[in-house]
C-alpha cells in the first residue's frame, strides 16, 4: 500500500526537520513499489498537498490491481504507442497485425490461432490466468499466481470470480463456512472469508455457493439470490 508522509517531520536529513507545525506548508511525499510486490522498484514522489499525493498513491495501488500500470520514469502515458517504427512512427494496422499473428503462430496450436483466446493481448493474458486459477488448490496458490501477474489476491477473485466457484466444501478447513445469517449480506470481502483487513486465512474459501443442505436451512425455506453484491 502507498505510504504518504511529510519529510519535515520524519526525515532528519531535510532542511526543515524538525518541523513542528501541524499545518507548516510542507511538501507531501507519497511512497508507493512498481508491480512485483516485494521485489517491485520503491518510488517516490512529492506534491504540494496531501490529498494530492493520496490520489497519486491511490491511482498508482489501483493501475497496479488491474494490471495497467506505467512507469513514469519511461516517458510514456495513456494512450501512447507501446510499438513504433524506427522513425517514431506509430505502426500501421496492418503491419501490427501482420506481427501479432506470426507472433501467435509461434505459441499456439493451429486450432487456436484463429480462435477468440489469440485475438488480442489481454484475452490471452486472461485465459492463461483463468487456466491457472481454476486448478489452485490452495491459498498459497492463489498467493503466487498473483504475485505472477502482479496483481493483489482480491483483484483476482473480483475479475475471475467463475474460478473460485467449488462443489460446495470450504478448501482445506481452515476457515468456518459462513452462517445463514451472513449469506444474505454477502459481499466480495465476505465472499473471501476475510474477517478482517490483516487476515489472510480467508483466502483458502473457494468462493462456495452454499446450498440449503449444506447451510443448514430447510429444504422448504428458498435462499435468496447469491451473491447479493456482486464482483466487479
């Protein structure tokens, strides 16, 4: 999570530490890792006022969820052409094309190459995430197959909620299936068992769709529509 704080206050090394104002005018750092967790670049960057570097921290942990980040370092921003000519030049649709199906060629069997799995870069990205998510068999699973494509646990279950749905067991019984009571208040975070925001056991859930039977409820009472909330 990105960090903001005032170098004033906290840095022994600037000129205006210690700065003992509450509100003394100072610059506001926000401090925020490039994709790859733990391994990711640490950055830095200033801004005249704290909600300003809140924002910048806030957009910067949400590219990195839906795996859109850009380096600013790079020189690039939205909308800008990740391939050109050697004069600069963006490439033609056509010579795009023509270097995306070879490229496909290359990597998938010839039934797929035609088929919606090769028609563009994300759609192949998330079908190899949903290969793999749909053959997790525990949290850690789920943990690493994150940390591979650079994303958080939760983002993953809120894109590919289809791959978390199992045949009605909560995995490996760590955590207790949610009372009849919790059901009817579902939501993503509970849908993931997670009791709290330090709590990482709730991620071992299978996303289970809970049956009269296996809730409890009679046979004669009809749950109502699950989830309540849905993933987006």
């Amino acid at each position: 999570m990105a960090t903001v704080f005032q170098r004033c206050k906290t840095d022994k090394r600037n000129k205006n530490y210690p700065c003992e104002k509450v509100r003394c005018g100072h610059d506001w750092t926000v401090r925020f890792r490039e994709p790859g967790g733990r391994t990711g670049r640490q950055r830095e960057e200033s801004f005249p006022k704290k909600t300003q570097a809140e924002a910048h921290g806030n957009k910067m942990e949400s590219d990195k969820d839906q795996g859109v980040f850009i380096d600013p370092s790079a020189g690039l921003g939205p909308g800008d052409p990740m391939f050109t000519r050697e004069d600069g030049w963006s490439l033609s649709g056509a010579v795009y094309c023509g270097t995306w199906r070879e490229a496909r060629k290359a990597v998938l069997a010839a039934h797929e190459i035609d088929s919606p799995l090769g028609e563009s870069v994300s759609d192949l990205r998330d079908a190899r995430i949903s290969t793999w998510l749909s053959g997790h068999r525990t949290a850690l699973d789920v943990i690493v197959i994150a940390e591979r494509v650079r994303v958080s646990a939760l983002s993953l279950a809120r894109r590919f909620p289809h791959c978390f749905q199992a045949s009605g067991q909560v995995a490996n019984g760590l955590i207790e299936p949610p009372s009849p009571r919790t059901i009817w208040r579902a939501n993503p975070r509970a849908l993931l068992g997670i009791r709290s925001s330090a709590s990482i056991r709730g991620l071992t859930t299978d996303l289970t769709v809970l049956s009269p039977k296996a809730t409890g409820v009679g046979a004669s009472r009809s749950p109502r529509p699950w989830p309540l909330t849905p993933l987006s």
